[in-house]
C-alpha cells in the first residue's frame, strides 16, 4: 500500500502498511533514505506544508500503471 509521508523537507512515498514514526529511517519510492522528525507528523503537532518530492510522484504513477506525466511510458 502507498502512502505519502512528509520527510527531511518533501513529502515523500513509500510502499508500506504502516507510516514510520519520529526518528525511523525509510527508503521513498525516488529512491532517497529519508528520516521522519516529529515535526513531519500532523497528529504530533506538526504541520503538512512540504512540497511533494516530483520523483516519489511520479514513480507511484509508474507503480500504478499509469502514464508518466512526460506521456511516456513506464519502464516494466
């Protein structure tokens, strides 16, 4: 299951049943080892104001088939 979570300043996917929590390390969908800080969680008072990492976006659609957003197509 994708999900989006916010990260070291992007707002990043990754493939995963859970969201990592404050100080866990995960591997985006861009490829980027990325750590979550507490600030990144809206339920631990943080805010959701990062832009969304191009690369992360764009490998999802991938993952889902979809065309990228050049019109071409995905490698399989």
């Amino acid at each position: 299951m994708f999900r989006w979570q916010q990260a070291e300043g992007k707002r990043h996917a990754l493939d995963g049943p859970f969201a990592p929590r404050p100080g866990e390390t995960f591997t985006a969908l861009c490829g980027a080892e990325v750590t979550v800080a507490r600030r990144d969680v809206p339920q631990l008072g943080g805010h959701w104001f990062d832009p969304t990492c191009a690369e992360c976006a764009e490998e999802w659609l991938c993952r889902e088939g979809r065309v990228r957003s050049d019109g071409a197509r995905c490698p399989a």
